[in-house]
C-alpha cells in the first residue's frame, strides 16, 4: 500500500482537489473566492503599499493585536460555518445520511474544533493582550517586538495551512484531540492529519514566543511604580496566561511531534503494535489541553474583572482575592489532566484523586464570581454591550461550572463521558466564558484603538441573540447526553433525540444572527463613525493607564511615561485633580523599524507545513531556510530603530 | 430500564446537583437583582465607589465554595470506590462476558459457555456481569447506556467493566468514542432476560453452524458498517487473551519477519 511520492510533488496529485462532494467543493470555491476576493479589493484600491508598510511588516503591538483579531473574526466565521453545518446534520440525520457523507462530516467536527480553539479563541486572546498589556502597563512596546511579529505571522501561516486543506486535500477526520491510533498511518492514511499536526504545531511555536514575550514584557516593562500587586486585572491574568503557555505548549509540541514521526517516519510511538502505547499521547496532550482551557479563560475573567469594576463606577473588589485566585487556577490547572480520560480504567484511587484535585479548581472560580457580584454591589451600573455580556456571563457560567462539578465526579463521568452532556459543558465554558469576554473586550476597547464608538444599539442585539442562541443550542444537548447519545455523530436511529436536535439547530440559527449582528455593527459604527466620534480617549469613565491616552494613541504609545502610585491611578488622578506625574522625557523616542522577519518567517512555515504534509521535501527544506536565513539576515540589520518626537506641547490632560 | 450502577449515578447526579443549586441558583438571582437595583438609569441603590474590601465578605465567598467542594469531596472519594467499574459486583457469581470492539462492531464472546456473538449481547436479568474489553482496531469506549459505566476499549489493553440489569428487556449499547466512518452504526443489542429464556438463547447460538476458527475471525475483522448479529458455536480456548497478547512486542517482530518474507 505504498503511496505514490514524486520528487517534485510528493503524494499531491490532481485527486486532491474535493470533487468528493459539493459541500466540500463549495467549501473550497468559498475559502478561494475570499482570498482571492481580499487580493481584488486590495489591488483595486491600490493599497498595497499601505497595507505592506502599515500592517504587514508592522512590528507595532497595536497594529499586530488588531491584525490578531481579524484573524480571529475571519476564522470564528469559518468555525461558525462548520458548526452550523453539524447542527443541520444531526438535524436531519434520524435514520437517514442527511447530506453530508460520514467522511465529511468528520473532516467538519474536527475542524470546527481545531479552528475555534487554535485560531479563533487563541489569536482572539493573542491580540487583545498584545494590543492592551503594554498600554495598561505603562510600556511603549512589549519587550520584543519583532518576535511578538514572528508570533503572528506563525499563528497566520497555521491558520493557513488549515484553511488551504479545504482547497487541496482532505482535513483530519480525528477530532480536535487526534487521539492515536485512530490518527495513526494505520487507520488515516493521507494528508488529513497531517494538515492538523502541522497547523498547530507551527502556530504551537508562535503562541510558545508569545508566552516567554508577554512574561518579559509584564515583568520588566512595567511603568515606575507599578508593582505587581498595582497591576490591572487583565494584566494579571494575561501574566498568568502567558506562564501556563510557556509550561503547557512544550508538551503539546512534542506530543504531536512524535504522531508525526510515527506518521511520516514509521515510528511507533503511539501504534497498537510494536511496543507503541497511545495512552502516553493522551496524557501529554491533556498535560497541554487542561492548562489551554485556563490559558483561555484566564484573559477573559480578566476583562470580565475591568469590564464590572468599569461600568459599575466602582473599585474592583476584593482584589487581592482575585489575584491569587488566578494564581492559585493557573497552578492547580496543571495537576488534573487525568480527567479528560477517567474511563481509561486507572483504579478509584487515582480517579478519586484527580476528581477531588479538579473540583477543587471551583473554589477560587466561586470566589471570583463573588467578587464580581460584589463589584456590582453598591456600584452605579450602566448597562453598556461590554456589561451586558459580562451579566450574561456571569449568569451561564455558573450552569456550566455546575456540569463541570458533576462530569468531574468519576462515577458520573462513566456514563457522560463522550456524550453530548460533555460538548454541552465545554461550549458553556467557551462561548459564555471564553467567547463573550472576548467579544466585551472587544467593544470596550474598540473606541481605544479606532477613536470611535461601536455602535451600542447592534452590540445589545448581537448580546441577546448569542445568549438566547447559545441556551436553545447548548441546553438541549445537556439532556441528549443523559440520554445516552454521544458526540460526533453522523447519524443516528434514536427517534426520540431528533426533537432536541432540531432545537439546537434553531439555537444556532440564533446564534447566526448574533454574528450577523456584530457585522452589522462594525459596518454601521464604520459608516457613522464621525458620530460615534470619542474624543476624550476616556469614553467609558475608565480606570487603567489605557484611557490615559489619545484614542487611538500614537505609535509610542505614552507621550510621557507615568508614574504610578496606586491601583487605578489614573481613575485616582481624573477624580482628585492632581494628574499623574511622568518620567520626565527626552525630546526624541525610538520606535522599532518595520521589519520583514515576520512574514518571511510565516512564509517559511507554511512551506515547511505544507511540504511536510505532502512530502514535498524540497520545499519544506526552501521554507526552512527562508526562515532560518530571514532570523540570519535580520541579525545584520543594523539600523533597527526610527526616531520620533512627540509633540509635547498638544498633549491632553 | 435499570440496574444498580445507573441508579446509584443516577441518585447520586441529583444529589450533587441539588448541593449546587443551593448556591447557583442564589448566585444568578443575586446577580439580576443587583443589576437591576444597582442600574445607574434610575436604580435605588446606593453608591459607595470606593467599597472594594470586607473581611466578613472575603470569609464568606471563600468559605462557601471550599465548604461545598469539601462535602462534595468527600461523596467523590467515596462513590468512586463503592462504584468502581471493576468492582464486582455482589450477590450471584458474575456472568462472564468479553468484548472486542472491532470496525465497527463488537464481537462478544461467553468464555465459559464457549460460545459468541457479533452484535448481540444477552445476559439473565439480576444476575451480575463482569466485561473484559479489549480492541483490535482504533480506542472504542464500551457503554450500555441505560446501565451506565463505560470503559475505553485499547488493543493490546484489557480493561473491565460491571454491570447488571434489574429488568428484562432490549437495551441499546454502543461505542461511545469516535473511531470512523462506521461510527455511528456501531451499536448492538442488549437483551436482559430470564433465567430460561437466556439458556435458550445460548442453545440457539450454540446451534448455529458456524465456529468462530481463525478464517472466520479474519472476515469478522475486516471493517463493516452496520454488521449484521451472528453467532458463533464454539470459539477456540482463551481467545480473548491471545489477541490482547497479539498486540504486545514480540509477535509484531515475527509479523513482520514473515510480511517481509511476502514482500
Ligand atoms: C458559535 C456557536 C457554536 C456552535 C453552534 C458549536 C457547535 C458544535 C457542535 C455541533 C459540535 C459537535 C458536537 C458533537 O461532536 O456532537 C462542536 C464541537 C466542538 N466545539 Fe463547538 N460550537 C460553537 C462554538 C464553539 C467555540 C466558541 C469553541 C471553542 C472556543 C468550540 C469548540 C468546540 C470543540 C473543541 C468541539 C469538539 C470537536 C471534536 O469533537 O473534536 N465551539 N461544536
Ligand atoms: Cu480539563
């Protein structure tokens, strides 16, 4: 069963075009249209340069974090598409094919999953802390700004290697885990899994440089006077976020380096026979996927916390409280993988123990939503889209810690596991917790980094139909799963799960409109953009460095560099009087030049990539050394730095 | 449909949930409430800007949820013994039955009775089972839903699962973990009966002309969908066990001696 691999093209021949079925074909007419699209309307407008010297080869954090969050916006389309596509098969599905072929529907779950953690949830995430941390930490650029470019251009080159295997070739049919030895040579032969290891391990390494980036930046670039223990919330968790990354994508990185020498070089790591044993790939994938999930949420309990204290028109309570409970989820993440498997048969001993260290994750998660409910308090609530999704929030996340409590109770898990009571946890975690304080994060700080307002009115609407979408998707599946039906299925005979089903489908024709929603509200704050006009930098009544500035602010960011007293110094300054001193300040600060590394290094990886997945070994190796020579090159490029004089004399408050 | 271990989950489920109802459920309404009554638009609360800390608030939000988690604990520690799957489960001596998942479908085999099974699976009501489960092709996850308990199924691996019924009837069992495109058809009948009527099945299954030899195994064990029930009169001596130890090192070395010779 040797494939055929030739010299020029390895094993990519004309059967990899997806002529298998017209959804795929759509699929991929689609992906093409849209890039092919984007090039048009570029060219058309004559903005190449522009977006080559603006953006592209921009080193700016502001410029990578908005870039980072297009990324996401783009890709949380494409992840919605797909799951979407399920909820229309599981639909129609009862004791019929409905219209997709089980291959396809495969290809589908697995990448729903892959895409909305890899490349949605983490760009998302990515691009908030670089666009936000430096502004809130008093910094006028993380501590290296070409490799924060690396780090995107690595996470783009994977994100589109996972979007080209829609286009040529298959995608992975093994789920968003890949567990061997289904995602073994043996059981999946072809490009599919491969496309999946090397999408995220190439943009495993960018987030693995973006963790050590945002651990430098927080503990060395901090403005005079801002301890550690002054330092914003989102802040605070960003660090944290940043260390678990830095612990925890290592172990992802090796665990699908060895499924791909097993892959390509006939390795037996992870094989049935030959002394291989995949129970060693789930537990290193675990020691990586449970810290992942903290390393989502951390940032948005983050927001969560700036969003409450903000519209509340109140101090943060209990701060001291919310810091350590984040210190303490960040460590304890590490230390209850072995619930991802507790079926596997390890003894009660052990199950009991990994249950109790899990449920004990809960205790410092109850304290922050007390202590956000205590914000609230005595607070002066204005109910703002930001806030509105951190209410909503705070209301479904309790649902989804309390399925969280009872999947991780051994005994219940034997019979939730692998069902869709689980899918109906995970997505109660992610989309309330994970998505929505992404999406408040987003409408916060928008006026911050466009100087315009998004508008309120469409935010509310995308609001309710994401909370009454993800209820009627999302409930449902709860009760499914006492029933016995588990995740990943094409079809099914059970007449009594299609009545459920079809109201998931309606929830996420809800939620369709919540994405409707929110293009709507981009292209109608753009269009009423003078009268959505901030010109205070200050819209909110903030409390964080971030609204000391000009939105958007210049590329240094501060004009002069404040010295910080106490936590929310700059709400303290507005409201006693006394503005914030400053570190007194040269004539002439220095900005990083753009730089060419990073998109030569995301070229370099996705050749690498794709060469790999099809054994076009010429051209993994060119895309090697265009990586390697451009870190070479950039070695000798002497003038790395530009001068600017801000303007002193116009400065506001 | 029920047996012991789905009850005690199932108790035990509304048990937990109802310990945290007790706080959730405050929680969300605590939650509106103060939005409501706290809303800068005409709300009647008052405004204390700079309340950010009490030490009776901090004693209470820490010590609520360490006090639930500790009583939760404690349920874990224990139900996790007292329902371990590969605890034996009491009263009449377990009814032995060994399951190897294949694509996709499960082969039974009733080590005792000397007989098989593809895709059906029957056991006398009341009476306990102990599974021994094993895979010879990707991870499957062995589960009855309606008894509850479910355990991986790896090659090379044995794993164990107990179980009983406590109603005669059809039950659906499955595997619960995605393994390809013959998936979602990979289920079987589960048939709790009486006393009498499991000794007929077991002579009708008996009666069956076919053997489960090593020609017959090879066929059973090419990937089907949606494979048909069948029955195997006799199957070889320690048959579950050989093709666990067939996975594990050293036949894989003279499997491939004797490949390469082929090739
Ligand atoms: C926007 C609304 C969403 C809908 C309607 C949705 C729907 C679905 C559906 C139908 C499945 C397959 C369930 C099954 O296997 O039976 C699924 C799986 C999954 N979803 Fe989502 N989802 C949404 C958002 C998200 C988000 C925001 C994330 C992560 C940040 C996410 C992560 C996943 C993962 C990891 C899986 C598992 C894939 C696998 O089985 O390998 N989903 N989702
Ligand atoms: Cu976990």
């Amino acid at each position: 069963m040797t494939e055929h691999v030739s010299l020029l093209l390895g094993r990519l021949g004309p059967d990899a075009l997806p002529f298998y079925s017209w959804v795929a074909f759509s699929g991929a007419l689609v992906t093409l249209a849209g890039g092919v699209g984007f090039l048009a309307v570029v060219t058309w407008l004559g903005q190449w340069r522009a977006l080559w010297t603006g953006w592209l080869t921009s080193v700016d954090h502001k410029r990578i974090g908005i870039m980072y969050i297009v990324l996401a916006l783009v890709m949380l389309v494409r992840g919605f598409v797909d799951a979407i596509m399920m909820r229309l098969q599981q639909a129609l599905s009862y004791n019929s094919d409905g219209y997709l072929p089980p291959e396809h529907f495969e290809q589908i779950f697995s990448s729903h999953g892959t895409i909305m953690i890899f490349f949605m949830a983490m760009p998302f995430m990515t691009g908030l802390l670089n666009y936000i941390i430096p502004l809130q930490i008093g910094a006028r650029d993380v501590a290296f700004p070409v490799l924060n470019a690396i780090s995107f251009w690595l996470t783009a080159a994977g994100a589109g290697l996972m979007l080209i295997s829609l286009v040529i070739g298959r995608f992975s049919t093994a789920g968003w885990t890949g567990y061997p030895p289904y995602s073994g040579v043996e059981f999946t032969p072809g490009v599919g899994v491969d496309y999946w290891i090397w999408s995220i391990m190439v943009s495993g390494v960018g987030t693995t440089m973006t963790g050590i980036n945002f651990v430098v930046t927080i503990l060395r670039k901090r403005a005079p006077g801002m301890l550690l223990m002054r330092m914003p919330m989102f802040t605070w968790t960003g660090l944290c976020s940043s260390i678990l990354i830095i612990f925890a994508f290592p172990a992802l990185t090796v665990a699908t380096g060895m499924l791909a020498l097993d892959r390509t070089l006939g390795m037996h790591f992870f094989t049935n026979d030959a002394g291989g044993n995949m129970m060693n790939y789930m537990n290193l994938f675990w020691i990586w996927g449970h810290p992942e999930v903290y390393i989502l949420i951390l940032p948005a309990f983050g927001i969560f916390s700036e969003v409450v204290a903000t519209f509340s028109s109140k101090r943060l309570f209990g701060y001291p409280s919310l810091v350590y409970a984040t210190a303490v989820i960040a460590i304890l993440s590490f230390t209850v993988w072995l619930h991802h498997f507790f079926t596997m048969g390890a003894s009660a001993n052990v199950n009991a123990v990994f249950g109790i260290a899990t449920m004990v994750i809960a205790v410092p998660t109850g304290v922050k939503v007390f202590d956000w409910l205590f914000t609230m308090f005595r607070g002066r609530i204005r109910f703002e889209p930001p806030m509105l999704y951190t209410i909503g929030f705070m209301c479904l996340f309790v649902i989804g810690g309390m399925s969280g409590v009872l999947l991780a109770i051994p005994p219940i898990n034997y019979s939730t596991h692998n069902t869709t009571f689980l899918v109906a946890h995970f997505h109660n975690m992610v989309i309330p917790g994970v998505l929505f304080g992404y999406l408040a994060g987003y409408m916060y700080w928008f006026p911050k980094a466009f100087g315009f307002h998004l508008d309120p009115t469409w935010g509310a609407r995308s609001f309710w139909f994401w909370l009454i979408g993800f209820l009627l998707a999302f409930m449902p599946l709860y009760l499914l799963g006492l029933m016995g039906m588990p995740r990943r299925m094409e079809t099914y005979g059970n007449a009594e799960w299609q009545p459920l089903l079809i109201v998931a489908f309606i929830g996420a024709c809800l939620i369709l409109m919540g994405i409707v929603c929110l293009v709507i509200q981009l292209w109608v704050s753009i269009k009423y953009r003078r009268a959505l006009r901030d010109t205070t930098g200050d819209p909110w009544d903030g409390r964080t460095l971030e609204w000391s500035m000009p939105s958007p602010p210049p590329e240094w960011n501060f004009d002069a560099v404040p010295v910080v007293t106490t936590r929310d110094a700059f709400h303290e300054a507005k409201y006693s009087g006394t503005p914030m001193k400053s570190v007194p300040q040269p004539g002439t600060l220095h900005v990083p030049r753009n730089s060419v590394v990073g998109p030569c290094m995301g070229f370099g990886g996705f050749c690498v990539g794709f060469g790999a997945v099809w054994f076009i070994w010429w051209l993994a190796l060119a895309g090697l050394a265009v990586a390697v020579g451009a870190l070479i090159g950039r070695a000798f490029v002497q003038n790395t730095e530009r001068e600017v004089a801000p303007d002193l004399g116009a400065k506001t408050t | 449909m029920t047996g012991p271990i789905a009850d005690a989950v199932d108790a035990l489920m509304w048990q937990a949930f109802g310990l945290m109802l007790v706080i959730v459920v405050p929680v969300i309404a605590l939650t509106l409430f103060i939005a409501w009554r706290y809303r800068a638009s005409g709300g009647s609360g008052t405004h204390q800007p700079d309340w950010d800390h009490s030490r009776a608030v901090e004693i209470t939000v820490w010590g609520i949820p360490v006090l639930m988690i500790a009583i939760l604990a404690t349920w874990v520690w224990e139900k996790t013994h007292a329902l371990d799957p590969y605890k034996v489960l009491p009263g009449a001596k377990p009814l032995q039955i060994e399951a190897i998942a294949l694509d996709w479908k499960w082969l039974f085999i009733y080590p005792e009775l000397n007989i098989g099974t593809v895709n059906e699976l029957a056991f006398p009501v009341g009476q306990p089972v102990t599974f021994r489960i094993t895979s010879e092709v990707a991870m499957n996850s062995f589960m009855i839903p309606a008894l509850g308990g479910q355990i991986y199924a790896m090659a090379g691996m044995e794993t164990k699962l107990n179980l009983q019924a406590n109603e005669t009837g059809t039950m659906q069992g499955r595997n619960m973990q995605f393994s390809g495109d013959g998936f979602a058809g990979q289920t079987f009948e589960a048939l709790s009966m009486s006393q009498d009527d499991f000794e007929a099945w077991v002579s009708k299954v008996q009666d069956s002309d076919t053997p489960l030899d090593h020609a017959t195994f090879a066929e059973v064990r090419k990937p089907s969908v949606d494979a048909p029930v069948r029955y195997f009169s006799t199957v070889p001596p320690d048959f579950f066990s050989k093709r666990v130890a067939h996975f594990m090192g050293m036949e894989h070395e003279m499997m491939h001696g004797t490949k390469a010779a082929n090739e």
